[in-house]
C-alpha cells in the first residue's frame, strides 16, 4: 500500500504555530511597553512630587533664616553696648540697667532649624534616582552643603556660650537675674541701677573679652545664613521654572 504524504498541511501548521508564536511574543512585548510607560509615568509624578515637597521645605528656610537673622543683628547690638558698660568699673556703675538685661539676653542663641524632610527623604530612600536632570541634584547637593559651616559656628558659639557663663558668675549677681524673668519667659529691664557682684576690673575685662568672642561668633554667622537663603532663593526659582511649578 501507497503512503501518501500532505506536504501543504505541514506546510499550513507551521506557518500557524509561527503566527500563534508571533502573536504571544506581540503580546508579551506589549505588555512590557505599558507596563514600562506606566512604571516611567509613576517615577515622573514622584518627582514632581519631591520636587514639590522640596519647594515647600526651601520656603521654611528662607522664612526661619529672616527670622534668625534678625534675632541675632538685635543680639549683636546689644552685646556691643554690654562691652561698652563693662570697659570700666565706672561706666558698669552707672549701667547696672543695660548690663543685667544684656547679661541675661544677649548670649541666647537657639540653633537655625531648617526643614530636611524632603532631603532626607530623597537620600535615605534612594530617592535622587527620580531625579532626571543631574543639574537638578546638584543644585540640591549643593545647597544642603552648605550648613555644615553654619553648624560648625553653631558648636563654637556654645562653647564660647559656656565660656562665657563661667565668667559672668564672678560678676553677675543670680537674685537679680531671677528677678527680671517673668512667668512666660520674657525678661524685664530692671530700672533701679543694680549693683553687680564685683567691680574689680580685671574680672570685668574677662567677662567683656567672653562676650566679645561669642559675639563675634555670633556676627560671622549672619553672612553665612545670607548666602545659604540666597541659595535657597536661585534654587526656588530653578526648580519653579524647569519643572513648570509656578
């Protein structure tokens, strides 16, 4: 008996498994294409999301900047005239007023807090991968690298602080202090010329050169606060203007 052989229906179940393979491998790569676009459009909004965020963040430190800043101009102030009544024991006798207030006033100093949330998100999170633009995450690196100068005058400043304190016990008298604080904290210029511990002029030397350290201290850090809020002013506008946020 004859085999007879159908060339043409092996012919047509090729060409339909390569179809069918054609088609699933169609498919596969279209749901790879949607799911990497959607994927790039979540990566996208969670930029502009930190970018936001980050704007947010800037705004807080050009305010508590100006807030700082001029908190520490008045304190600068203040501790110059407290020099000037301690230069000698006959000027700190006529300025008991000036010199308790100053004493009590002039070496408060808190710490300039700026809002890290975003920043630290992005670095703790590996979140400056979203970041597209690398001149993006310079411009950020750059302007967060800039504190710990202001940080490192912050730890000096304490530390002259605390100096500082040392010496104004020896010529400061503490009943008086406690007198001028009220309930709420704030303090009350005394107006009946106290008298001080000690008029000697050497302690009075010692305790004017501790005031003239931490002030000092104190006036170094203004420009440095300055530079930094204009850094955060350039990159405010940056990001507003590349990323289409105003």
């Amino acid at each position: 008996m004859e085999v007879h052989h159908h060339p043409h229906v092996e012919g047509k179940r090729f060409k339909h498994y390569l179809f069918e393979f054609f088609m699933l491998f169609l498919a596969v790569f279209c749901g790879f294409l949607a799911e990497n676009f959607r994927e790039h459009q979540l990566e996208k909004e969670k930029e502009y999301q930190y970018i936001k965020s980050l704007i947010s963040d800037l705004k807080d430190d050009t305010a508590a900047i100006d807030q700082q800043v001029q908190g520490d101009e008045t304190s600068v102030a203040l501790c110059d005239s407290f020099c000037i009544f301690l230069d000698s024991p006959d000027m700190a006798l006529k300025n008991g007023d000036g010199i308790y207030y100053a004493a009590r006033v002039g070496n408060r100093r808190s710490p300039l807090v700026n809002n890290t949330r975003t920043f630290d998100q992005l670095t703790n999170s590996g979140g400056f991968r979203l970041i597209r633009k690398s001149e993006t995450s310079n411009r950020i690196m750059d302007y967060y690298s800039q504190f710990p100068l202001l940080r490192m005058m912050e730890n000096i400043f304490n530390d002259e602080n605390s100096a500082y304190k040392n010496a104004e016990s020896q010529v400061i008298d503490p009943a008086i202090l406690r007198r001028q604080q009220n309930t709420d904290n704030s303090i009350n210029r005394s107006s009946d010329n106290p008298p001080l511990l000690t008029y000697d002029r050497t302690l009075l030397k010692q305790l004017e050169f501790k005031v003239v350290q931490m002030n000092g201290s104190r006036r170094a850090m203004i420009p440095i606060m300055e530079k930094i809020k204009q850094s955060a002013i350039d990159l405010l506008n940056y990001l507003e203007q590349t990323y289409q946020l105003k």
